[in-house]
C-alpha cells in the first residue's frame, strides 16, 4: 500500500466514524428540532462527508475548476477542527469542577490534532511526505 492510499483510507475510516457518531446522537438524542440541537449533527456530518470524498474521490469539481482530495481533505478536518474547539471553548465558559474541565480539555486537543491534519493535508507534506499527497492526472 502507498503513502497515497494509506492517507486515503484514513481520511475514510474518520469520515464513516464521523458519520457513526451522528447516527448515534440522533438515535440516542432525537432528530434535532432546534437550531442548537442541529449545528453540532450538521457539522459532524458535513466535515466526516467531506473526509469520504476526499478518500474516495480524486477530484471535486466546483464549476470550472477541480479540487483535489488533499484539499477536500483538509477543509472536512478544519470543519471538524472548528466545531471541536467551539466545543471546547463553551465548555470551559460554562464548566463547573473537574469533569467540565476534563471535557474542555480533550475538545480543545482533539481540535488541535484536526487542525494539524488538516494544514498537512492543505499544504501537502509538512511532516508526512509529500509524495503522499500527490493528485492522480
């Protein structure tokens, strides 16, 4: 397997496990009815859908122009990046003792791992090789 598909399947296994965890908040808490029930589902949806296509798909086109995964790739993780740290920024505005704090803090590093993601992805190759970014012609 290359560096290529390794990323790849990577970016799927995220983005199916994005889409599990809102089949499991829509089970476990309703279909959203509100518009601050539905921002976190439509956000853990949109950035996991983004990270399927970038697996699955070599380029998106938009009009006149293609994207090419890494780029798919890259805005789904700064989508779920940005909703993580919204997350962890409310929890620690409203957070009353040590649980809350707990809760603050895995959010707010889960968003920093996503946002180094999603640069690697955007810009092809700060740490991983970029070889493993390259864009099939």
């Amino acid at each position: 397997m290359t560096d290529t598909e390794d990323v790849r399947r990577r970016l799927v296994g995220g983005g199916v496990i994005a889409a599990g965890s809102v089949v499991v908040l829509v089970v476990l808490a309703g279909i959203p009815t509100t518009l601050a029930e539905a921002v976190p589902v439509v956000w853990i949806a949109v950035g996991g859908g983004m990270l399927i296509l970038a697996g699955r798909l070599e380029r998106l086109s938009l009009g006149v122009t293609a994207v090419g995964w890494p780029r798919i790739g890259a805005v789904g993780l700064a989508i779920l990046a940005l909703g993580s740290s919204t997350v962890g920024f409310v929890q620690l505005l409203e957070a009353s003792g040590w649980g809350g704090l707990l809760n603050a803090v895995f959010a707010l590093g889960v968003a920093l791992i996503l946002a180094f993601g999603a640069l690697e992805c955007w810009f092809g190759g700060l740490q991983i090789d970029e070889d493993a970014f390259v864009v099939e012609a």
